[in-house]
C-alpha cells in the first residue's frame, strides 16, 4: 500500500530527503507522494521513514493503492534493478 500525505502537511520538506524511491516531491500547497514509487520503504528500512520524521503526523496509507509486502518488495526491486 502507498502512502499519502494530508492536508495538514506543512511543508516542513522533513519527508522528502529521507525516502529510498524519491516518491515525494513538492506540490502545489503540501508535498506529495507518487504512489506508483512508494513502498512505504520495503526493501529499504523496515517502517516508512517519511512517516517517522513527519512533525505534522500527516502521512497515512493511501486508501486507494493496497500492496501487499510481496508486491511493495517487487515494486522497490523494479525501481532499484
């Protein structure tokens, strides 16, 4: 399952460094996160590292994109070949 980022995000930019897949970038008000390159960092670290950083508490699971582990292993794997 990706991750996403709410509304109360403040733009802190305390997500962005931290994520293995470069899935989060700046959007036009919060920062957002490319689901198609969240793994919730399976394959990296073994919680989601943008999540443990987040002073806001804003980074949830996406409601839309559920992976299993297997699936978020593969999906890393692709994008780090």
């Amino acid at each position: 399952m990706a991750l996403m980022i709410e509304e109360n995000c403040t733009s802190c930019d305390a997500c962005r460094p931290v994520c293995p897949n470069e899935a989060i970038s700046a959007g036009e008000s919060i920062y957002v996160i490319d689901a198609a390159r969240c793994t919730e960092c399976v394959g990296a670290e073994d919680e989601p590292q943008c999540m443990l950083v987040c002073p806001a508490d804003c980074i949830v699971p996406h409601p839309e994109f559920r992976e299993t582990p297997e699936e978020l292993q593969a999906k890393y794997e692709a994008l780090h070949g």
